[in-house]
C-alpha cells in the first residue's frame, strides 16, 4: 500500500503507529505537524491510540442493534468499509476525530501532557490556547479571582465557554457574577452587569443590551443548571479552568487531516467535512459543573467551569447525524460540494455527508466488508432496526431460551452487610437464521 492511501486512508484509524514508521513511507518524508507528533510527542500518540479505540468502541456501542454493527475488531471488514464513502464511513471518521478530540483534552485536564493543561476563561491571543497554562488566569476585578466585568469592544468575539449553550449563538461571557434565577428565568439567558456608575445593564447573549425587563433569545442550557435553584438568589462566577478542548481540537486536525488539506476531491472534503463534525460534537456540548461555597453548605455561591460530556452522549448526537446523513456531489468549482437532491438543504457543520449508497449489509460479503447477520440476536417485538423482520433480511429467526442469574431478596443486616438470593430467569432469545 503506497504512502497517500496509507495517510489519508483507513489504515491511520486501524494501524495509527504506521504513519510514523519509516518503512510505511519510503515514497515521502514526514513533515509539519504530523512529523512533531511522530518525533516528539509520545505521550500524544498514546492519547491518539486511546482517542480511536475510544471512537470504535462507542461506534460499536451505538450500532449495537443495527445491521452493520461497526464490529471493528474484524480489521478487514472494517478496511473495506472505510475505503468507501457511504454513511457509515462518515460516522466512522466523526465518532474517531471526536474520541481523539476527547482523549487528549481529558489528558490536558489530568495533567498527562506537558505541552498543556486545563484552560482558563480569560481572552488571549489567538493560538495561546494549547500552552501551558492553557488560556491564562484570571483577571482580579475588585479583589478576588474572577472575570472582568464590561470594557469589552461590541465587536469583539467572545469566548467559546457558552458556546454549548446555544449551537448558533455566540454569547457574551464578561460577567462576574450571575443568579441562577436570571439565567432560568423564562428559559432564557439574563445577566445583569453592574457598570461603574452604578447603575446596572442587562446584555444579551449576541454582546449588545436589552431594556431592562427585556428578553434575549432563548439558549440550550445544561441539564445540571436546574440544580442550582433554590427559591433564592443564588449566585456564581467562572473559577478553575475548563477542560483545554480547544488543544484537543487541534492537536485531531494535526494527526487526520494535515495529510488531506493539500486535496480537493469530493472524497477528501468530505472526510474533512465528517471529521469536523465529529468535534464539533464534543466542543459544541460542553457542559458546566459547579461547586458550592458558603457556610454549613449553604451554597449562597457557586465557582463554575466548563467540562467535557459523557463521550456516550457525543455519539448519541452523531448517531442522529447519521440517520440524518446528506448525500452530496462535488460542485463544479471542484473545492465545495452541494446535497445530490436538489429539495435538500445545505448540510450544516454539525451534518454528516457521504457520496456512495450504502451495501446490503444482509450477507457475508469480503468485498463490500459486511459481515451478514446470520446469527445476530433480534428483537421479535419490534419493528425498528433491532427487529427481526429488518435484522434477519426476511430469513427468519430461531428461537431459545437461556437462564439468567440476578441478586433478588435482598436485605439490609447491621452493621454493615447486605445477603441477598440468587432468582433464575427464563428469556427468550431470538437469532437470524
């Protein structure tokens, strides 16, 4: 296999030390980032092994009851399917740019990489963020660590720590402090700002401001935020520092795409398409973890900060992409593409995007890569994908029985041990014929 199919094909997902090998590129030298990752960053590379295993493990998990089940252990199929372009190689390079994202940016957070660490809120330069010290400390206001209030330009961008928040709106960050009843009030996103005069302005998530009692566009909020109502006017400010995944980001576009960004084929934008999705997933969905201050726990005061998802609900997300997947064509300008039906939308950055149909994924094929579904377990209840109707390809399904242990009767004996018995059930198992 020649240095181009094995950089920018499947195998920098199966075999990720092969781009480093020497004898895997006599036809070209490394150079750029990619050459640093391979050179001097070991302790990267580990992260990157663990991010793709981490990909292929949730892409298992998410496929679980569907006909093709991303069995990736099996590397031949697994090659064969990712030489294509259909849908499911589209999830294969997002959820994997999204396990890389997420692996080295909990590996900056735990401290596991020099190069980096957590990430401050503060503003720095453009490109500051993956150094040590990730986006600088805080700035005091008034005395103690916390965010700068106003002075900020109107046209200047915020930061992408309330990003999560509303996917399409860009929020202004600059408050010290917030009550949670403002920011759930009515669903929406309030803060007020207490100017130098005294006198307090309310802005919007866009940076301009509302009269006062006005409203601003509704934002998604975290699940968590609930938690922090409690009848009164509690009150937060950013503190710590958020998970550096900005340095996550990067440090996936240095490894999957360095490669690819010199071409412009439809197969090559759309990977490079996929691959953003993927960590936009994880970047977009951060979400905000709070610790409570105040006496006999209280909670009068909340230090917040920024914090990676569940990576199980980063591929529940590209899961529904998947389903959702546009087909494209290359447009004629021959660096663009546009959907194949022309009553189709533009996908979006979130959208995944594919060009070839999938294969019947019903039968053993070493071309295609399917590995059939002869003996797969189906559901006999349902009509969805885990069915058996759909699952066993109108073959039919066999039927048995299994027995299954579990803890039953269980109680509490003092101090401290708790006996319970061992019930045996009876299921049924249903498997494609």
């Amino acid at each position: 296999m020649n240095w181009n199919k094995l950089a920018e094909g499947s195998n920098v997902l199966l075999d990720p030390d092969r781009v480093c090998e020497s004898k895997h590129r006599k036809s070209r030298r490394l150079s750029g980032k990619l050459a640093d990752i391979c050179k001097n960053d070991t302790s990267l590379m580990r992260e990157i092994h663990r991010g793709i295993s981490l990909g292929f493990r949730e892409c298992e998990n998410q496929f679980r009851h569907n006909m093709w089940n991303c069995s990736w252990t099996i590397k031949r199929s697994m090659r064969r399917i990712l030489a294509k372009d259909t849908r499911e190689t589209a999830f294969v390079h997002a959820i994997t740019a999204a396990g890389i994202t997420y692996a080295v940016t909990k590996a900056c957070t735990m401290g596991d990489l020099l190069e980096c660490s957590c990430q401050k809120h503060t503003k720095s330069k453009p490109g500051d963020e993956g150094r040590r010290g990730g986006r600088g400390g805080f700035r005091p206001a008034g005395g103690g660590n916390r965010r700068r209030v106003g002075g900020n330009r109107a046209n200047q961008n915020p930061g992408p720590h309330i990003a999560p928040y509303q996917q399409n709106v860009n929020a202004n960050p600059a408050y010290s402090t917030l009550t949670a009843a403002e920011i759930a009030r009515n669903g929406r996103v309030q803060a007020s700002v207490r100017r130098p005069n005294g006198r307090a302005q309310r802005h919007s998530p866009k940076g301009g401001t509302v009269a006062a009692g006005g409203t601003v566009p509704s934002v998604g909020l975290p699940q968590e935020l609930p938690t922090m109502l409690t009848g009164q006017e509690e009150k937060w400010k950013w503190g710590g520092c958020d998970d550096n995944v900005n340095f996550g980001v990067r440090k996936s576009k240095d490894f999957l795409d360095a490669r690819l960004r010199k071409k412009s084929d439809i197969k090559t934008l759309v990977r490079l398409h996929n691959n953003d999705a993927g960590r936009l997933a994880v970047k977009q969905f951060m979400r905000m973890e709070c610790k409570c201050h105040g006496l006999s726990g209280s909670c009068t005061t909340k230090t917040c900060w920024m914090k990676l998802p569940p990576f199980s609900e980063v591929g529940a997300r590209l899961k529904e992409h998947f389903d959702g997947a546009t087909k494209v064509i290359a447009r004629n300008d021959g660096h663009s593409f546009m959907p194949d039906d022309a009553t189709i939308k533009l996908p979006t950055k979130r959208d995944l995007v594919y060009t070839e149909d999938s294969d019947d994924f019903c039968e053993p094929n070493a071309k295609t890569g399917s590995l059939g579904t002869h003996g797969r377990e189906c559901n006999i209840t349902s009509s969805g994908v885990d069915g058996c109707s759909l699952m066993c390809c109108k073959r039919g399904q066999s039927h048995s029985q299994v027995e299954v242990k579990r803890n039953c009767n269980c109680s509490f004996k003092w101090c401290c041990e708790v006996t319970c018995s061992t019930c045996i059930d009876i299921q049924d198992v249903y498997t494609c014929k």
